[in-house]
C-alpha cells in the first residue's frame, strides 16, 4: 500500500555524496528553468502544496525512479495541468491553439514574484478540533498507515513509522491535513505535533540505541498508549 | 505519439528534460499562463538572493547574544521575521540546538523539505535517494560519508521534516573563536553544519 516516494529506511541505495564545494545551486539551467515554471503555475492558484506533492508521488514507480529530482517535478506540472483542466493533452503534443487563456489573468509576473516568494503560504489555521494529547505523552501512530479518506491517497505519515510508539515532543499548532487537503476535500486542520522515537523502536537493527527520530505527526495520525 | 498517456500525459511532452521544460514554457507563454521575466526573476532570486549565507548570519548572532539565541531557539518565526527572513518553505521555523550530548541533523524521507528562506535551495545530495532513504536508519553513517564523526557519548537525533515545519540546527561553536566579530562567526557556519551533516568550521580551516 506504499508508494515509491516513501523510501525513509529502505536498503541499496549506497553512499550519499556531498557537492564539492562552490558547487552551483542549479547544477544545469534546466533545472532553474523546471523550479521557477513549477513556482509560475503554482500561482495560478489551481492548487495546493498537497495537490502537487501528490501528483509527484503517483507518478509510476518505474518514472519516479529513473527520473531525476527535477524531471520528477516536470512530469508532475504537466499531469497536473491536464488534471486540473488547465491544459488538454492536445496542447501537450503541441497541437493545442494559441488563444488567450481564462486564467490568463492570474500570470504571476515578474513585479509580483518577491511579494509572492515573502509571504509564503503558511499552513496554520485557527479551530480544529481541541489538542487531545500534550507535551511528554506516550503515543503510538496507526497501523496501517495510508490515507484513511482516500485509497492511495497522500498522506505524510511515513511507512517506516507506522505502529510506533513513541511520545509528544512538542506542539506546533494547528495545520492543515495533507490527507485531505491534497483531494479538494477541505483543509480539515488538526493540531500537529512533534513526536520523537527511539531508533530502536523504528528499526529492528538500530544503528545506536541512544539515537532517536523526530517527526511532525497530525492528531489522527496518533492514538494515546 | 506515446500511447501510454491515459494517467501521465507527461508522457505526451519531448522525454529529454531541457527540451521538456522548454516545451512546456512555450506552450504556458503562448497562453499567458506564465511571463519568462517572472521566471527570470524567481531564478535570479535563488541563485543570487537567497542562500545560506542567511541562516549563517542568524545562528552567528545566535553564538553572540545570549538572550537573541534563547528568543530564536523558544520562538524562531517571530524573530526570523523581523530578520526578514521569512518566505516561501520557511513559514514555520524551528531551531534545534547541537550540544555535546546531542547532535541534530535534518531530512525529509517523503519528498525534499528544507528551509528555503534561510538556506536556499537544497543541494543535489539533500534531494538524493540515498540520504533520503538512510538518513533516519543510520544518520551515522551518512556522517560517515561527509567526514563527520561524533565523539563517544553523542546522540544523534534525526529531523524527518514531514509536515510544513521546517528545521534548521545550531551549530556548537568552535573553540578559538573568543572574540571574533559576527562576520568572522558567520564565515564559520557552513550549510551543512545547518542541515547537520557538517559541523562548524574551525578557525584553522578558513585560511
């Protein structure tokens, strides 16, 4: 019931190698030019973090593997486009018309982008259901994971953490559920905790007992001990 | 025409990536779904603007001033605020503290998560399968493979940043460093030592 994108644990993928230094933040100009469409359309407001997030990780396993970072993002923006109706695949094969479009009028241009970049998007929200569980509380998260509103749906509960116990670390306020969100089906904000687990509970060969992972966990994700 | 588009119209565009992107541009443009200038300036913005010479130049005043770095490490979003440090992937802040019990160190297993205000866009290794995949199960020995190796009694504790809070470390200040100006301190922090793979440097080894 995983998708590939959850990979926290897994085994074979080897050495991890450090840039050397003064390395370029975009190691090829395609790279900065797939960033900034994908930054570009977001503004046009069609949809939200989740939604994209998503469109990333159903990409087929055998794409999202042999894809680099940034085709990943490609392929993603371009099923995207077609999925929220903003273009057909007939302006995918180049055979599409030239017209002006409907949503033209939401361009992100160019005055607009450090206004846009500053103010970010915040993912807070006031209400909610109440805090159930406080700092130093013993939790454990579900099993199974997986989107509990929709079958392979998003969900930012990994895998590997899934049946854990572990305990509340610290609030960080109330967010808006990815598992929702990510589906047109409402913000739903829970509150969101950070919850720390021994290495050990995690991982039947802990690489040292004394360590530990944290994550940011959304109420529903957990149940008390 | 790919026959295989029904779920991934991707399939639909160029399969090599830089005439990928810049077909898909064409085709926004012609629509007015996006301006090249706009694109222009978010690229200039991340390659010129925004990197980590900003968190360095907090976490060094963080080294300085005791009251600023208890105000960072309770409550960073009002203070990164008022920095200007705050934007895009750095709406809600955390600063963890390295200590000689504890080292921290970052990631984000389910995608690429990373402080953007404060530190740029995340390298190659950041976003790699690699440190995706081993980060959580054996932080030790990704540190092994940047050089880095903690002394005996050092826990490690791994960030896996799965929700819209993101996670920058303080780094402990290196030995010989009395006196030094914030300037001098923010030479010092280096992006990794943010993201915790690295440590400060030391400073023998800014000649």
């Amino acid at each position: 019931m995983s998708r590939v994108h959850d990979m926290g644990g897994r085994f074979g993928d080897g050495a991890v190698r450090p840039d050397p230094p003064k390395a370029p933040v975009f190691a090829a100009e395609w790279h900065a030019r797939a960033l900034a469409v994908t930054l570009a359309c977001g503004a046009l407001g069609q949809w939200n973090i989740d939604t994209s997030r998503h469109a990333r990780e159903k990409l087929s396993p055998l794409d999202y593997t042999r894809f680099s970072y940034y085709e990943i993002w490609l392929a993603a923006l371009a099923d995207l486009l077609v999925q929220k109706g903003v273009l057909s695949e007939d302006d995918l094969a180049g055979q599409g018309s030239d017209t002006p479009h409907p949503l033209a009028s939401k361009r992100l241009t160019a005055d607009m982008v450090p206004s846009v970049l500053a103010k970010g998007g915040p993912a807070d929200r006031d209400g909610g259901p109440e805090p159930v569980f406080a700092e130093g509380d013993a939790v454990r998260t579900r099993h199974p994971g997986g989107n509990r509103l929709v079958n392979g749906g998003h969900t930012r509960l990994p895998g590997y953490a899934t049946g854990a116990e572990g305990r509340i670390l610290r609030r960080h306020g109330t967010h808006v559920l990815p598992d929702s969100a990510a589906h047109g089906l409402g913000e739903a904000p829970e509150p969101l905790y950070a919850v720390i687990f021994a290495a050990g509970e995690l991982w039947s060969h802990p690489e040292n007992p004394e360590d530990e992972v944290v994550l940011d966990l959304w109420q529903s994700y957990l149940e008390p001990v | 025409m790919p026959h295989d588009h029904s779920d991934h119209p991707h399939a639909l565009l160029p399969p090599d990536p830089a005439l990928r992107v810049k077909a898909l541009e064409t085709i926004l443009t012609r629509k007015g779904l996006i301006d090249p200038a706009a694109l222009d300036e978010i690229i200039d913005t991340y390659q010129n603007k925004i990197g980590p010479q900003n968190g360095a130049r907090v976490l060094a005043r963080a080294w300085c001033d005791p009251a600023f770095k208890e105000a960072l490490l309770a409550d960073a979003d009002p203070v990164l605020a008022q920095l200007g440090y705050y934007g895009r992937q750095g709406e809600h802040m955390v600063v963890v503290e390295n200590t000689p019990q504890q080292h921290n160190m970052v990631v984000c297993t389910l995608c690429s998560c990373y402080p953007w205000p404060l530190l740029g866009i995340p390298p190659g290794w950041y976003k790699s399968d690699a440190y995706r995949a081993r980060a959580v199960r054996e932080p030790r020995a990704v540190l092994a493979d940047f050089g880095v190796s903690l002394p005996e009694g050092t826990r490690v504790r791994v960030w896996d940043s799965t929700a819209e809070v993101r996670y920058l470390v303080l780094p402990m200040r290196p030995d010989g460093t009395d006196g030094f100006s914030e300037d001098q301190l923010a030479e010092l922090v280096t992006r990794d030592s943010m993201v915790g793979t690295g440590l400060a440097k030391t400073p023998e080894g800014t000649t």
